[in-house]
C-alpha cells in the first residue's frame, strides 16, 4: 500500500503562497513535487494534511487536485480518495512521442548562434553534483531540468506550459525503474554530450542525439512497465 504524502515535504512551500494564493498556485506546487519525484505513483493526497501544510481552504485544494487530474497527474477514485495517477505503457509511449515531437522540432528550428545554454549548462552540472552525492532521485530531477531548458531555447511559453506537465507525468514513469542509478546515470553523460553539440551549433548532430537518446529511455521504460504488467 503506498504511503501518504508526508506534510513535511510541503513544509517550506507554504511560504511560496501569497495571501491572494490560488488553486493554480496550489497546482503549481504539486505538480513540482511530483516532477521533483517526492510523490510516486498510487500515493493518496490527504485533503487535511495537504491543506494545513499549505494553509489553503478545502475547497482551493479541491480546485487543484480537479487541475491536476485534468493534466493526468492526479485520479479521483470515487469513496476512496485522489491518487498519484499510476502510468500505462500507452501512457508512456504517449508521453515520447510528444517529446519527439516538441524536443527534436526545438532543436531543429533554434535557428542561427549563440543560444543561451545557462540554464542547461547548470542542469548538467547538477546532474553531475547529486550523481557525486549518490543522490538518485535529485540526478533525475536534474535531468528533467535539462529537458525543460531545452524546451526553453524555443522562447515559447505555450511550449514551456505544455511540457511542464509532460515532464511531470514523465517523472511517474521514472518510478517504475527498480534500479534509478542504472537507469538514471548514463543519461547524465549523454545531456553533457547534447550540450557540447549545442555549444557548438551542430543541430543536426543534435537533433539526432536527442532522437536516440529518446528511443533508448522510450525502450528502456516500455520494457519495464511490460514486465512489470506481466508478473501483476
């Protein structure tokens, strides 16, 4: 049986709501936790808990969690509860190729240099510090990171907003890995690889990186949710 959330992990966030806050803002919370890997697949959401951690009403929160079902992060059960949303292998097949579609076209279109890479330049370099620390679940996070700064060289918030919740719902389908260091580590040398190639303004070089390294962790998960359905 998985385990509630634990309100200490939204101990901090409770300050990041101003007196005006909203349910987005609420959303917007959550669903960073969940990208941020603290909330796994078939965890229940405690309507008290959460709401006096943040110090939001019953019914804000209930906004929040329709939004986020809405987003496929969350799913009402009814006389149960909200949940953790638990992932398909469709869902996840789904989920890469809209990332096909949105990181690989990113990188074709950037058109002429230099590209602002700050922000996946310090994605990287924190992959590589929570990889030091044996920190697995952060080298994930950082990985998401990257992704999202990838998306960011498109200057497009429409694109920014969509694959928020991509890369969130993506971050359930990490769950599933038994092993997040095999399965995480690799990559971290693979977005350094994706960064010099962008440095360097070689976006066909790029986009076929990207394309490959997508296949691969597209495999890698099917695999694992598949067997996963054939032992249940």
């Amino acid at each position: 049986m998985a385990a509630e959330l634990d309100p200490a992990v939204l101990a901090g966030d409770r300050a990041l709501l101003e007196r005006s806050s909203t349910a987005d803002r609420v959303a917007d919370i959550l669903r960073a936790r969940i990208a941020e890997g603290f909330l796994s697949p078939g965890t229940k959401l405690s309507e008290d808990a959460i709401g006096t951690a943040l110090g939001v009403s019953r019914n804000t929160l209930r906004e929040a969690f329709r939004l986020l079902t809405h987003e496929k992060l969350l799913v009402h059960e009814l006389n149960r509860g909200v949940f953790v949303r638990v992932l398909t292998v469709q869902d996840v097949v789904d989920i890469y190729r809209v990332r096909r579609l949105v990181e690989c076209s990113v990188v074709r279109h950037l058109g002429a240099p230099p590209y602002d890479l700050a922000n996946a330049e310090a994605a990287v370099e924190e992959g590589e510090r929570t990889a030091g620390d044996g920190d697995w679940r952060g080298l994930g996070t950082a990985d998401i990171h990257f992704h999202h700064a990838v998306v960011d060289l498109a200057h497009s918030r429409r694109l920014t907003e969509l694959m928020t919740g991509v890369l969130a719902e993506l971050r359930l389908a990490f769950h599933a890995m038994d092993n997040p260091r095999e399965f995480h580590e690799p990559y971290l040398g693979r977005n350094r690889e994706l960064l010099t190639v962008l440095r360097a303004a070689d976006l066909v070089k790029a986009e076929l990186l990207l394309t490959s390294y997508l296949d691969d962790a597209e495999r890698q998960l099917v695999r694992r949710y598949s067997e996963t359905i054939a032992l249940t």
